[in-house]
C-alpha cells in the first residue's frame, strides 16, 4: 500500500470522526445544552442538529418529562406536641434545561430537604387532627412553596401527594377506640329510630283502622235507621192509602211502635196524631166491650 492511500484511508477516517461529532440527533421528550469552549453556547430541542466538532461539547441528555420521586417516612411534630411520620412523592418537570444544568447540582437531595423542611412548617402549624383531615390544604401549600423555590432551577413542582401520616401506636389506638365508640353511639342513634319509627307507623295503622272501623259502624248504623225510616214510611203509607178503619190502624200503630223503639240512637219518640186517635179509638172499643161483660156478669149473680 501506498503512501498516498494510506493518507487518503486517514483523511477519510478524520472526516468520520468529525462528522460523527458534528450531528447530533436529539430524541422527542430530551434537550440537550451545548457548551462552546467551556461556556453555555445553546439548547438544542428534538430534531437534527449541526455543532462544531472539537468546539461545541455537548452535554447529557435532560428528560423533559414528568418524573415522580418518593421520599422516605419523616418525623415531623404537630402543633400539639405529637411525632408523627409522613411518606410525601413530588411530581416535577424540568422546563429549563439552562437553569437545571448551571442553577442546582444534586437536585434530588435539594427537592427532598425543601420537602422535609416546608412539611415541618406547615404540619408544625397543625394539630393532629387537622393534619389527618386536611391533606388537600397540605399538598396545595407543600406544592405553592416548592414550586415557587425550584423554579429558578428551572424545576416545576407539578403536584405533591401525602402517602401516608402514621401518629404513634398510642394515638392509633386511642383513635381506634374513640372511632368504634362513634360507631356504636351512632348504631344505638340508628336502632332508636328505627325503633321509634316502627311504633309510630304502628300507631298511626291502629289510629287508622279504628277510624275506619269507626266510620264503618256509622255508615252501618245510618243505612239501618234509613231502612227502618223508609219501612215505617211505607206501613204509614199504605195503610192510609188503604183508608183502614181505627180497629185495624189502631192494630198496625201496635205493631209498627216496637220498630221505633229499636236502635241505640232513639233517644226521642215522635208520636203520630193517627196513632193517638187509634189509641183513643181501641180504648174506647175495648172499654165498651168490657162494660157489656161487666153487664152480662151481674144478672147472674
């Protein structure tokens, strides 16, 4: 082989090489920051770059997406003197790939010591219970501090999520015993009703069927007496229709006044002036019929 084409093979060899270190293809979701002689030059995005070979350095990758980090359990004391331990996981976003790459070195350790140390101000500023009942508030406020101190990192805290808040074994069972307390008290509230509705619903059925009973008997009792008003009203009318004579009205006034007579309700008897005059009429006839046999007795004797 020649000189000539060994020179040729080496200068082929160098374009490679600086071609390779020229084109930089940067994936969707990354950016990449170049240095030129050791200073910021740019940011390149997704897409196919050109950079100056022994020049330009590009450095790492950055993930543009969202990353999520858990922390481990911290104990942090409540305003009212109680340890208790809480797991937090941060959702963040890097924005600007200037700033993460120059304004933050180890930014994990950075985000967890402002986690631990914003939770010990706001849970310090809470009693147990409202640091049980107010997670939203905790995150919402863990969230506003943290992003507004990493975003001059170029950090964006997306969200903040309590795992868990674990009080001592103590408060758990004090807790425990104070809920299944509630538990009863509102199963005894909840039988109570039960129970007094049960008797009401059974009083109101009772007061119900007694008034129905009630209004039944009533209704009975007006369909009898109109019966027996309609019966005695139509003896009447026949027998004046029939123009008896006062033996025989006298008789049928006999029968008819035992009708008048029934029912609870009679409290008062309306006499017709028919059947007085029958009265009148057959105490006559029988007072005659008694003076003749008072007659016929005495010649015997």
């Amino acid at each position: 082989m020649s000189a000539v084409a060994i020179v040729l093979i080496v200068l082929a060899g160098l374009v490679l090489v600086i071609l390779s270190r020229a084109v930089r293809i940067i994936p969707q979701a990354r950016s990449a920051v170049v240095e030129r002689l050791g200073r910021y030059h740019r940011t390149l995005e997704a897409g196919f770059h050109l950079v100056v070979p022994f020049v330009d350095r590009v450095r790492p990758l950055i993930e543009l997406r969202e990353q999520v980090v858990s922390f481990e359990p911290q104990p942090v004391i409540t305003q009212d003197n109680v340890v208790v331990s809480i797991d937090t996981v941060i959702y963040f976003q890097i924005t600007d790939a200037r700033a993460f790459s120059y304004e933050i070195a180890g930014y994990i350790q950075a985000i967890e010591q402002l986690t631990i140390t914003t939770l010990r101000n706001v849970i310090g500023g809470l009693s147990l219970e409202q640091a049980l009942t107010s997670r939203d508030e905790i995150n919402d406020r863990l969230r506003g501090v943290l992003d507004e101190a990493t975003g001059k990192w170029g950090i964006r805290v997306v969200r903040v999520e309590l795992k868990a808040i674990d009080p001592p074994g103590s408060i758990k069972d004090a807790m425990e015993k104070q809920m299944r307390a509630e538990r009863d008290k509102r199963a005894a509230i909840l039988t109570a009703e039960g129970t007094k509705q049960s008797a009401i619903l059974s009083s109101e059925g009772m007061r119900q069927s007694e008034i129905l009973r009630a209004e039944g008997d009533k209704l009975a009792a007006i369909l009898r007496a109109e019966g027996q008003a309609k019966a005695i009203e139509t003896v009447f009318k026949a027998i004046h229709e029939g123009d008896a004579d006062p033996k025989l009205l006298a008789y049928q006034y006999l029968q008819v006044l035992p009708q008048i007579a029934q029912g609870d309700a009679n409290k008062v008897w309306i006499i017709p002036s028919e059947f007085a005059n029958a009265l009148g009429a057959l105490s006559s006839i029988t007072g005659g019929v008694g003076k003749a046999a008072q007659q016929e007795e005495e010649p015997d004797r």
